[in-house]
C-alpha cells in the first residue's frame, strides 16, 4: 500500500514513481487533509491514517478509494500543480 498526503509541498512526482514502478503496490490511498505528517493529531486525520492501514492489514476493503491507480497518474499530477 501507498499512503500520498494532500500537502502541497511534497513532490508528487516522487510518490508516483514509485507507484508507476513498483507493481507490488495493491493499493494507493489519497489522504486529503492531510499535511506533512500523516500522524499529526490534528481532526481526525489520526483516525482516518490508522484506519486505512487497519483495514489494509486487516485484508478488508480501503475506507478511502484506491486513488490515484496506476492510470490516475497523469490526471493526479495534473491537478496538484
């Protein structure tokens, strides 16, 4: 699994990278919100992070969508310029 944080600082290039290059990755979870620490205590963003990566360990389906997809690349990169 691959957790991308919505921060508009991070260099989504990088994420993606791995995600178009690594066909082990199953499941990629956008977290919007989320800034440069998944876990920074700040609403609920450390439910939904723990959530996610419950559910992934768990086998049970994502509580977010699978987005972006390997497809969703360009589209992703795009709208986060």
């Amino acid at each position: 699994m691959l957790m991308i944080a919505e921060c508009s600082s991070q260099i989504r290039q990088w994420e993606t990278t791995v995600l178009a290059d690594n066909p082990a990755i199953q499941r990629t979870q956008y977290m919007p919100g989320v800034g440069h620490h998944m876990w920074n205590g700040l609403g609920d963003n450390d439910q939904r992070a723990a959530a996610v990566i419950t559910a992934f360990l768990q086998d049970k389906p994502a509580p977010l969508s699978d987005y972006p997809t390997r497809a969703d690349i360009p589209a992703f990169l795009h709208d986060h310029k």
